[in-house]
C-alpha cells in the first residue's frame, strides 16, 4: 500500500522544454528553451508584421475607393505615398536588428594603421564614445582581461573590436525595451559563436571558452544599461517578491518537509553558506558569475542534505531545500537578477549543464513561493490566512495526531518549548524589576518623610547651652573632678610617672 507523498514534488520533466527539445527550460519563456523561444517569438513578430501588412493594405484600398467616389479621376502618385512609407518603414524594421549585428562581422574597408600591439588602436575609447559610462574599474579591468586573452588568438584584434563596436551601440538604445536589448545581444552571440565554430573547426570547448570572455567583457561594460532597466517592471517584481517573502516568515521545515537537520553543525555551516552564496548573488555583474553562485549554493544544500539523510540527496529533497533557503535569504533583487540572466547569459549555458539545472530549479523555486497557499504547506486555508496576516503563528509544538516529515520535530519542538520556558521568564524577570523600581521610589519617599519630621523636631525644641564657668563657682569643678578620680581606686595601684633624667654619654 503506498501512502500518499506529503510536501513539494515536481517532476523532472516539468524542467524541460514543453517542445519537447531536450534543454531546460524558463517560466519566463513560459516554459521554453532559449533555442524555441526566440524562435517562436521571432514568429509570432514576423506574424504581426504580415498582419499589420495586411490592414494597412486593407486600409489604402478603402482609402483608394473613397478617393475614387469623391473625384472619379484615377488615382494620383501622391496617394500611394503613405502605403509606400509604410512598407518601406516596415522592411527597414524588419531588417534592422540583421544589418545591426552583421555589420560587426564584416570585414573593414580600412587597412587599420601598424602598431606595436594589435589591440593599441582599440586599447582606449574614441573621443566620441561615451568614456564616462565605461570609466569604472570594473569596466576598465574586464577590458584589460579581455585583451589579455585575445592577444594569443589569430583573429583576436577583431574580434574585440567587434565587441567593443557592439557594446558602444548597445549604450544608445536604452530607450529600447528590455526583450529588443536581450535580442540584440543573443543575436550577436549568435552570429560570433557561429562564425567561431568556423573559424576553430568545431572545437566547442574553445569556442566556448571564447564566449565566456565575450560575455564577461560585453556585460560588464553594459551592465548599467541593461540591469533592471527602466522600460521594464523588474523593480516592482523585486519589491512584490520582498514582501511576499516577508510574509511567509513563519514557514518552517516541517511545513516545507525539509530533511535537513540543522542541530548538526556541518549542517548548519552549509545552510549558512548556501544562503551567503544566494545573496551574493546580486554583487556579480557577468551572468556566469551570478549562475556560479547558484551552483554554489545548491552544491552546499545539497551537501546538508547528504550529512542529514547520510544517504545521497534526490531531487524531490533538493526543491524543497531550496525554497526554504530563499525564504531564509530573502535575496535583494531577486526577480532582477532572474531577469538579468534570462536575458543577457549565454543561451547555452542555460540550456544544459549544471549551472542550467540549478537556475532553472530556482526559477520553480520563486514560482513556488509566489504561489504558495495552505494546501501546499499542509494547512486549511483559515491557518494559512491568519499566519499570513499576522494574528496567529504557527503552535508548536504540533498535537500528538500531526504528522511530521521531518526528522528534526522532536528537537525542534523542544526548542519552541524552551523558546516558551524563556518568554515566560522574561515576563517574571520584568515584574520583578517593576517592583524593584516601586521599592526604590518607596524607600527615597520615606528618607524623605523621616529628614522632614526630624527637621521638624530640630526646630520645636531648640538646644540650650551654658557656659560651666559662668554658671558654678570655680571650686565646684575642681571638686566635681577629685570626686570622679576619687572614684578609680585602680590608679592607686599605679607607678609614678617617669621623670625625665639627663643622660651623659
């Protein structure tokens, strides 16, 4: 008999391109491959342009007809102008984003002029370039790295001047939406890697290598221009997705039926640097560099997982691990950073691969979270409202006919007992504290009220001194003293007093 699977499941094959290609694929491609979503949307663009051919078209012959009727005389050169315009407007659109990227690789007219190094005449900006954009020291580094590796390449001199063509004319297109730049940029690696298979005779491991550096330098320099830009809602996703995450705090690893038992310090230590590494994230500037650090952190959760099962991790553990790991990071600008390496990595890094595995696990993972519901943490929808509202939170720890997935429940409920055991004695130790304060009020009021009465006395009963010389005869004090002595019979029995006595020496 087998039972029924409580937690997060997801097939493998839901990973994959619904075309059925082979490659992984994105929810924001809904669904597709880099491969088959360019394609379908380069269709679905050449289909809207026939379409906006076809009712201009329809347009000018109505507009023909009524022109017709009106004047009864045959059609001048001046009313098919608009028709032409527009034609002519629409095939130059068409054509444009080709003649963009193909331009860079093709041969110059110019015999470039002779100089020490191959990259001297290409090592700086023109003065008409836009220098200020490109000054930083990141820039500046990636642009000497960049040439430092082409240097041993036959065709290195042009292929860095084609980069360095393509990413000054990537800085005035701004205005353009963030799927043309995307676009623009994919078609240029396109067009490079194609002409690199070429050039290294289908050696894929150095036309890769290649296309590393390509990206590295290219994203660096654009990296401004293209992250998050402004014709975009990427920073409205980012602040939904904060706050969503902000939210559901109180989601635990039971809930999540997470095996990972975080009491064990190598444990802990590789939770903790899996949520470092997520974070870090957003400080890369090349997509390579932000997809190593989601390898790195899924490599660490898979690790905590292996110490906590002492048996190798699944993929049915992995998702739900690494759903919990975002929910603890709550990484800034994540939908951003999502968006980033959609758009601008290398198509074939998130097509196979490790590094493609792993994002587009972490896509599902904040697809997950944006959806998540009582169902799915195994709540009714009434917990699940009022957790998320904040008037309750979770009890822990759960009654005794609650199932539990993880096999840390037992030391997790002890903690919240204690958790409870400590709030209950905060609670004592602040109402001693505020008879502490009351005793201390009460004591400084009774000094108080004891230095005022005996002021009070003071003052009704004043002292009265005599002068004894004045008041009694001279002899009575002489005979009140030989009375006291009189008294000591001790000092009878005492020696004279020592006399003093001259010493000759």
């Amino acid at each position: 008999m087998t039972s029924q699977r409580r937690g997060i499941h997801l097939d493998q094959s839901e990973l994959l391109c619904t075309k059925g290609c082979g490659f992984y694929g994105n929810t924001a491609w809904q669904g597709l491959c880099s491969k088959c979503w360019r394609e379908e949307n380069q269709r679905e663009k050449q289909k809207q342009i026939q379409e906006d051919w076809a009712l201009a078209e329809k347009l000018q012959r109505e507009e023909e007809e009524a022109y017709a009727s009106r004047h009864q005389k045959p059609q001048s050169q001046s009313t098919i102008t608009p028709f032409s315009k527009f034609e002519e407007r629409k095939t130059k659109e068409k054509s444009s984003k080709v003649h963009t990227v193909t331009k860079f690789f093709s041969p110059s007219t110019k015999t470039p002029p002779k100089k020490d190094s191959p990259f001297d005449a290409q090592s700086s900006p023109s003065p008409s370039s836009s220098t200020g954009r490109h000054s930083s020291v990141d820039s500046d580094h990636a642009t000497r790295e960049f040439i430092d590796f082409l240097k041993p390449l036959k065709s290195g001199r042009e292929i860095f001047k084609q980069c360095r063509a393509f990413t000054e004319s990537m800085v005035y297109k701004r205005d353009m939406g963030a799927d043309e730049l995307s676009e623009c940029v994919q078609d240029f690696y396109q067009n490079l890697s194609d002409r690199l298979q070429t050039q290294f005779k289908g050696s894929s491991d150095h036309v890769e290598s290649v296309m590393d550096e390509v990206e590295k330098y290219m994203m660096t320099r654009l990296y401004k221009e293209v992250f998050c830009p402004e014709t975009t809602d990427d920073e409205k996703k980012d602040l939904a997705i904060q706050k969503r995450i902000r939210a559901l705090h109180w989601v635990t690893i039971e809930m999540l039926c997470v095996p990972v038992e975080e009491e064990i310090p190598e444990v802990s230590d590789s939770v903790v640097k899996a949520i470092t590494d997520v974070i870090e994230m957003d400080s890369k500037r090349v997509p390579k560099e932000k997809l190593a650090c989601i390898t790195r952190c899924s490599k660490h959760i898979f690790n905590a997982i292996k110490v906590s099962k002492k048996e190798a991790a699944s993929a049915d553990d992995f998702l739900p691990t690494l759903i919990y790991i975002v929910l603890k990071a709550n990484p800034p600008r994540l939908q951003s950073n999502i968006q980033y390496i959609t758009r601008f990595s290398n198509p074939s890094r998130l097509m196979t691969g490790e590094d493609g595995y792993y994002f587009t696990n972490l896509c599902c993972a904040v697809a997950f979270i944006e959806k998540l519901d009582g169902q799915s943490l195994n709540l009714s929808s009434e917990e699940f409202e009022l957790y998320m509202s904040g008037q309750a939170s979770p009890n822990w720890p759960q009654a005794s006919g609650a199932s539990s997935c993880s096999p840390g429940s037992a030391a997790l409920s002890q903690v919240h007992t204690r958790l409870d055991l400590l709030t209950g004695l905060g609670e004592r130790q602040e109402r001693v504290m505020e008879k502490a304060r009351q005793m201390e009020s009460d004591l400084i009021d009774w000094t108080d009220e004891v230095e005022q009465k005996v002021q009070s006395v003071l003052e009704s009963f004043p002292a009265e001194t005599k002068d004894p010389a004045a008041a009694a005869p001279s002899g009575t004090t002489s005979a009140a003293s030989s009375a006291i002595d009189a008294d000591n019979v001790e000092n009878e029995l005492l020696p004279p007093p020592l006399q003093p006595q001259v010493f000759a020496g």
